[in-house]
C-alpha cells in the first residue's frame, strides 16, 4: 500500500506549477464525472494515452538532430502510451462513453496534444513532473472504483478478454482484479516520470555548477 500512495512533495517552482495544473484538472475530472468511475476512467485514459507518445515523439526528433543517443527514454515513453492505450481498450468494454463524453474526448485530445508538446518544449522537467502528478492522482482515482467495487456499490463483472489476454490474468478474473493491475501500472508510470523530472533537475544543477566553477576559475586566473 506504501508504494501505491507515493507523493512526491515539491521541491521548486517547476514542481508547484505542475502540481498546480494537476489539482486544476482533477476538480474539473471530479466536478464532471463524480462517482461514475467507468465513463471517467475511459475519458481520462485517452487523454492519459497522449504525453508519453508527444514525449517520444520530441525526443525522438531531437536524438536525430542533435544525433545523441536517448538513453531509452524513446522505448520507455512509448511503452507508457502503449499501455495507456490498453487501459482504454478495457475499459471502454465495461462502459461506453455518452455523446457528450465523445465531444470532450475530441476537444481534450486537440488541446492536450498542443498544450502538452509546447510545455514539453519549453520545460521537458515540468511536462514529466506534470505525468507524475497525474498518475499520482489517476492511483488515487483507481483505488476509489476498487473501493466502489469492493462494497458492492458498483457491481463487479466478468473481466474483459482484452484485459485477461494483455495482463496474463486468471479466466475467473473480475473487473476487480483488472483495476488492480492498470493501478499497477499507474504507480509505474508515476515514478518514472517523477525519476525523469528528478534525472533533468539533477542534470540542470550539474551544468550550472559547471558554470559556476569555470567562472571562478577565470576570476582567480584574472587576479593572478
Ligand atoms: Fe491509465
Ligand atoms: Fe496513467
């Protein structure tokens, strides 16, 4: 249960803003779906199926330019969209979403792919710290329609094939053990993206001290 409630305090302005635009986006999610779990999580998973496949697609991009090995954050990113997709694939089995649940997709994927590659360009720490953020909230979310399933207030129900076949889960799995695994999942991409923000802070401080110690370096070579 420890690794599942993780939070990751922040630590400068880069953080705050990130956690900011995150808390934003879950009044809005809370506000609109409330407790229909199944219609938020397909809604949100198709807007969750986007940053990791922007992200790739920037470093993607800048590796060939720049000719710079990526270190496997490519493969690892796409990975994440991957799955993403999956849950999505799920759980559009266990509920379909309404019109007007159609129309938000629509608009939520135009604006998010933009808002989402102009942050990632202006701030790659920001952008993963924000997928941090949202999966920390996205655990937060599974573990209530866990909760819903496990008192009986939404009905559990046969597991979807395409979750049994991608998971390896047992036959007699039920929407229960499915939420689970995609919580799994969640968590996993949470500490990647807060590592990937962590890695690019680290990175950062270690190019400025750099600076600074040439700076200090050509002062005391001036005064001698
Ligand atoms: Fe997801
Ligand atoms: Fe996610």
């Amino acid at each position: 249960m420890d690794n599942l409630e993780k939070h990751y305090e922040p630590n400068n302005l880069s953080d705050k803003i990130a956690l900011g635009f995150t808390k934003f986006l879950r009044f809005l999610a809370d506000t609109f779906f409330k407790k229909r779990y199944g219609h938020r999580a397909v809604v949100l998973e198709t807007v969750a199926a986007v940053p990791g496949m922007v992200a790739g697609m920037i470093i993607h991009l800048r590796s060939l330019r720049k000719m710079q090995d990526d270190k496997g954050w490519i493969k690892t990113l796409l990975d994440e969209a991957e799955n993403e997709r999956m849950h999505l694939m799920t759980f559009i089995n266990v509920a379909k979403p309404t019109w007007i649940e159609r129309v938000i997709i629509l608009m939520a994927q135009f604006i998010f792919i933009i808002t989402y590659a102009i942050i990632y360009l202006i701030s790659q720490r920001t952008a993963h710290r924000i997928v941090g953020y949202f999966e920390e909230e996205a655990v937060r979310s599974y573990t209530e329609y866990l909760h819903e399933l496990e008192t009986g207030k939404i009905e559990d129900e046969p597991a979807p094939e395409v979750a049994v076949n991608y998971w390896n889960l047992p036959l007699n799995s039920t929407l229960k053990d499915v939420v689970r695994v995609i919580r799994d999942d969640e968590a996993g991409h949470r500490d990647v993206n807060h590592q990937f923000a962590d890695l690019i802070n680290l990175r950062k401080k270690q190019k400025s001290n750099k600076k600074n110690q040439i700076k200090k370096e050509d002062q005391e070579k001036i005064l001698n």
